[in-house]
C-alpha cells in the first residue's frame, strides 16, 4: 500500500511512476478522498470542543436556575452529539473509501526498471552456462522414454481434472530430491532459516502481501474462507506482520518448502502439455525482511542465491530485469531467472526474485525500530522462488536426456538419490 503523505507531497510523481505501468492518474481522486476524510475528522473534533463547551456552561444554567437557558444549551449537546456521530461515520467511509482505493493501486518501479508493455521490453542482464548441443532431436520432458513412465495425466485427470499430474517412481524421487537439495543449499550455505507454515490463510494474510483484494480470481478459496496459498511469500511474509522489530534482528532471511495452489486465471491455452503450468504444485521460497537502506542489495543476493542452484545443477540459464508492463502488483523491482529448456528450445522462467519496499509491510503494518525511544519505521520485504520444484524436475530431465531414452542426473544429486546416477529408459533409478 502506498504512503498517502508521499501522494500529498508529490502528486505529480506519482502519476507519473504510475503511467510508466500504463495506469491512469490517480492523485487527484486520492487527494480529494483524503482532503473529504480529513475535513470531516476536523468538523467533527470542532464539533466535539463546541459541544464539551456547551456541557459545561449546562451546569452553571441550572445552578442558577435559567431554564431558558439550559434548555438551549442541552439542544446544542444533543444536536452537537447527532453531529459528531454522524461526522465521525461519514469520516469512516471516507477513509474506507481511500484505503481501497489504495489497496487497489500497484507499486511503484524503481527508477531503473526499464519501461515497456510486456515482457518482449525484458532487459537480460546475464547468462549462465553453455547450452548442449544434442547430437538428436531432444523432446519435451513428458516425452522422454525414462521419464514418460513416471507421468500419468491420464489418471490426474481422473482424479482432478487438467492442470494436475500423478507422478511416481524415478520422477517423484527426484523430485523430492530435489526439494531436499534445494533446501540443504539455502540453509547451510547460504544462510535461510528454514521455517514450516500452514498452506491456508486467513484474508487478512492474503491482503497483506497484495493477493487480495484484487486477484482473489488467482487463487482458491475454502467454503469456511480460508485461502489456499498461491506461494509461501505469503505465509514467511506475514510472521513479521503487526510486529515491530529490532534492529538487530535484520535481516530476517527464510526458506520454506511448500505445496502452492493457483487458478491459473487468464492462462486457458497456455502451456496445456506436460507439467509446466499446473494447479498444485510444490517450491522452495525464499524471503528476505530487511531495512529500508539495504533491499535493494538484498535482491541481489536473493537471486544470486536462486542462481547458484541452477549453478550447482549445472543448467543453462539467463537472468533479465522486468519490463514495468510484466512486474507483479507489488514488486517494485523483479530478477526473473529463466532456465533452458531443449525440449521447447527456449528459456522458460524458474524463479522469480522481487524487492517490494515497504509496499507489503504497509498493508502489514511490519515496522522496526532502529534503536530503543526511535520512532518505528516500516521494514522492507523481499521474495524469490528457490527454485519451483517441478519446473527444475522438467530442466533436469530435459537437460539431461540421453538418444536411448535415459536420463543423465546431475552429480550434485546422486547423494540424495541413493548413489544413483541416471534414469534408464524403462523409468527406472540406476
């Protein structure tokens, strides 16, 4: 959520960051729903001291016994009361009407994030690894004899309906594996807490890292009203919610492994083969809780941190900035990370790292003190995924296909495989 002092100070500036995401002006509406809300708060507090005023001289009425006058003065109390009441509720619809108008709006970029439509305006900004010049035509993961096996889509379909897999043997071993991986790397090496959370949340939850109220269609809800969450950011991000942190305590770094839930709103057609796009699935999430003067930093490690699994697994990979037109609502900077995928003979993304500023612990109301009697500040909030589990499952199964229809696994997870080394055509752990 934005700082409605900041709007106050700088209408035109943030117009203009806004017009950069392609959105209308909205100051202006801003600045009267305020102006409406703060005139009313000051009538009804003028009204309150008019109608205190006339309490007091009440009494003195009718100890001296002027019944005139007392009658007059206990109107202008019950009147001033109506007043106040019905001031004071109108202010409450004001100020209503101006948090969701702001709850509503996206965050704004940061001056480096390069202007564009969509994602064709993305800036690369490096490369990793060298992609493996096939000495056959290399298929989609779904489509390679060792791993075909250990999908069926036939029978999720069964059982759910499209966008879902049943996964077994080698396939869902792996990718356990994986996670496993994952995890251990993030925790001994590059520093996360690793932390358990609930996979369904409250609304408040939800509003806090800007799911809701705008994207409620992306996500699942329960009959008693639970969400089912797109993401742990969600979950991680809100342990700081309504605290006030000390200083010492930043940055907060954590990790969790988690099932994810998403509609998939406005994907129809979309990527419809295979496992790439599902309704459920599992990632490894990193977020990142930090002072305002060091987030920016922080997202460079966050991704670094998300690239060096990639490192590890040796997959080819490139990293690009966002284009204003293909960031999240609340990110204010975002890192996609985009693995090479031979079976589409294209990069897809993998992990996505964003800073959001104060923009969630707004909505949050996550503060820090920087030292004890300081006035609290609001902390700075970082997410990235590291990585989506299944769609590492498909890099390392496509990556590392072999002409016979086995599968070379990387080095790295043969520990966490039990010594195994491949996957032989006929699906099987070897």
């Amino acid at each position: 959520m934005h700082d409605i002092r900041m709007i106050r100070e700088n209408p035109d500036a943030f117009d203009a960051a806004l017009s950069r995401l392609g959105a209308a002006p909205q100051a202006a509406q801003i600045l009267a729903t305020d102006e409406s809300r703060r005139s009313k708060i000051l009538a009804s507090e003028q009204a309150l001291a008019e109608r205190n005023a006339a309490s007091r001289q009440v009494g003195a009425a009718k100890a001296k016994g002027d019944t005139d006058e007392f009658e007059r003065l206990r109107a202008i109390v019950q009147d001033k009361k109506t007043e106040i009441a019905r001031l004071e509720e109108e202010a409450k619809a004001e100020d209503l009407r101006l948090t969701n108008m702001l709850m509503e709006l996206p965050n704004l970029p940061m001056e480096d994030v390069p202007d564009g439509p969509d994602e064709s305006a993305n800036v690369e900004i490096s490369q990793w690894g060298s992609v493996r010049n096939f000495s056959f035509t290399p298929v989609e993961h779904f489509e390679i004899p060792g791993a075909k096996v250990g999908f069926d889509f036939d029978a999720a379909g069964r059982l759910s309906g499209s966008r879902f897999v049943v996964m077994k043997g080698a396939n869902i071993r792996l990718h356990r594996a994986l996670a496993q991986f994952m995890l251990d790397t993030h925790i001994e090496k590059h520093g996360f807490t690793e932390v358990w959370t609930p996979v369904l949340v409250r609304d408040e939850a939800m509003f806090g890292t800007g799911q809701l109220p705008k994207f409620s269609e992306d996500s699942y809800q329960t009959t008693n009203g639970w969400w089912l969450i797109p993401t742990s950011e969600v979950t991680l991000t809100n342990l700081v919610a309504g605290q006030i942190l000390d200083n010492a305590a930043l940055p907060i770094r954590m990790t969790a492994h988690s099932q994810c839930f998403r509609s998939e709103a406005g994907s129809a057609g979309r990527d419809t083969a295979g496992m790439l796009r599902q309704h459920q699935f599992e990632k490894v999430e990193m977020v990142a809780i930090t002072r305002p003067e060091d987030s920016r930093d922080e997202l460079d490690r966050l991704t670094e941190c998300a690239q060096n699994i990639l490192k590890e697994l040796g997959l080819p990979f490139r990293t690009v900035v966002l284009a204003t037109g293909d960031m999240g609502f609340g990110a204010r900077r975002t890192h996609d990370i985009e693995v090479w995928l031979p079976g589409q003979n294209a990069y897809r993304e993998i992990s996505s790292c964003s800073v959001c500023g104060d923009f969630q612990a707004r909505r949050m109301n996550a503060r820090f003190r920087r030292e004890e009697g300081a006035r609290p500040e609001f902390v700075h909030t970082l997410n990235g995924s590291g990585l989506a589990v299944g769609r590492c499952l498909i890099a390392v199964l496509e990556n590392g296909q072999e002409e016979d229809g086995s599968i070379s696994l990387p080095p790295v997870l043969h520990p966490y495989l039990g010594g195994k080394t491949r996957i032989s055509p006929a699906g099987q752990l070897v």
